[in-house]
C-alpha cells in the first residue's frame, strides 16, 4: 500500500497575480520512478505551478504532499529539505569550474585544516557519476567545455548528490543535437531507475513521447487533462494543447473543453 503512495501530490492549487489566475485548481501526482510530462502554450501555467512546487512561488490556495504527509513549502530551501531540486534551462552551472567544484558549490568540503578538499570533492563526484553517467571521463575540465548532455548531467549529480528524490526538469534537451538528446535520454531513464520522480517541462511533444510516463496538459492556467503515453497519442494532446479537447484515453482537468453528450 505505501508503494502506492505518491512522492508528490499538489492538490486544486491557485494563484494570482494582479488579479490573473496564473493557475487555477490545478491538481497533478507523481510517483517514484515515474515521469510526468508537464505541456502547453506559454503563459499555460505549466511553470508557475512548477515554480510552487520548488518554492519560488508561494501558493495562495490548495495543499501540497511529499511522501503522504503534507508539506510546507514557502521558499526553495523548503523545497530542498523535501528533496525537490530543480534543474533549470540554464542548468545554473559556474562554467570556468570543474564538474566537482560546481557539484559542491556553496556546501564545499574542507579539510581539518580549514582548506578545500579538492581530493574527497572528486572523489565524491566520481562516484555519483560511475552510477549516474559512466561514459564520463572530463573530470578536470572547466564546465564550459563540456557538451550539453555533459553539463546535463553535471547538473542532475549535484541535484542527486545531496539527496533529492523528486527532480523537476525545464527543458532539458531544448537547443541540444540529437546525440546530446540522447545523453540526457539516458541520464533520465537512469534517474528512473533508481526510484527519482520527474517533472519535465518541455515544449517538444517528441520529448514527451520518448520520455515520460503520463503527460498533463495546461490551458489558461487549468489542467486540461491527464494521460498515459501510452493512452494517447500526439496528436490528441495537441488537441488539448491547443483546443482544450480531452481525449477518451485521458482524465479531464477542470480546464477540459466541455462538450454535449452524444
């Protein structure tokens, strides 16, 4: 029964600024070792709900579990202690660092002489690599000179270093070549493997489908609707995208265009 229990449940959460319902009774779920595609136009409410959930944003309504228990997230070190990390488009990487100077960037560890501990810092990041991304090997190098999926996964190490077990993605292969894609394909399918939840957020359906579990699609700051890759299909979920049309094979969201019965 407690398998069953979701890492994450945000529950008819509302927001508004200036007046606007940024988002409105937006409910969605993620389980452990599950990936849940979160779609729609700009300005859908994707990351603003998403922006909660890490703490940048305070919610005016609604509640919020990790783990079954409510939680109490006002700010990103709340997040943080839930271990809900995110990995932002920019990735926040210090790129004329290495790969074990950014993992430890602001928790440095020292030695008993107060200095850095380059020795132990690279020896820690070495082996959340060996189990994250073997085929890394440029541990010396600035991270700027580093491939994309490289600084992918320099940034997911540190996330999972310090413990996170719910990772929230924003566009993780946006501006990357297709063998990059694939890297981070990987590094996903890996996270998933050891049990971590994932938002994603992308804007790329193809993503979607090749990565994600289920798919929540935003309109106007509402969920749409909810559904299994494997239940619809692309072009469904453009139709929710774009017209608000909830599919036979997804669950409607209070968003859901609201047709008359046959």
């Amino acid at each position: 029964m407690a398998e069953k229990t979701p890492l994450v449940q945000m529950e008819n959460i509302s927001i508004a600024f200036g007046g606007i319902h940024a988002v409105e009774d937006a409910s969605v779920d993620l389980h452990v070792g599950e990936v849940v595609a979160l779609v729609g136009h700009n300005g859908a409410g994707k990351s603003t709900l998403i922006k909660i959930l890490s703490g940048a944003y305070k919610r005016d309504a609604g509640t919020i579990f990790v783990n079954g228990e409510e939680a109490q997230i006002n700010n990103p070190r709340d997040a943080k202690a839930y271990g809900i990390e995110t990995i932002y488009q920019t990735l926040a990487l210090a790129d004329n660092v290495d790969a074990a100077a950014n993992l430890f960037l602001g928790r440095e560890l020292r030695t008993a002489w107060g200095t850095l501990d380059d020795v132990a810092m690279e020896s820690e990041t070495r082996k959340v690599m060996a189990r994250l991304n073997p085929r890394f090997q440029r541990f010396k190098d600035p991270v700027s000179r580093l491939s994309g999926g490289q600084r992918q996964s320099v940034a997911i190490a540190r996330a999972i270093h310090f413990n996170a077990r719910i990772l929230i993605m924003d566009e993780p292969t946006a501006a990357l070549g297709p063998q990059e894609t694939k890297q981070v394909s990987d590094l996903v399918r890996q996270l998933k493997q050891d049990g971590i939840g994932i938002f994603l957020i992308s804007h790329d359906i193809h993503d979607v489908f090749d990565l994600a579990d289920r798919v929540v699609v935003m309109k106007n700051g509402q969920v749409v609707g909810t559904g299994s890759t494997k239940d619809v299909t692309e072009d469904e979920v453009l139709g929710m995208i774009i017209l608000g049309k909830c599919p036979p094979g997804a669950i409607p969201g209070p968003g859901a265009l609201q047709t008359a019965a046959a």
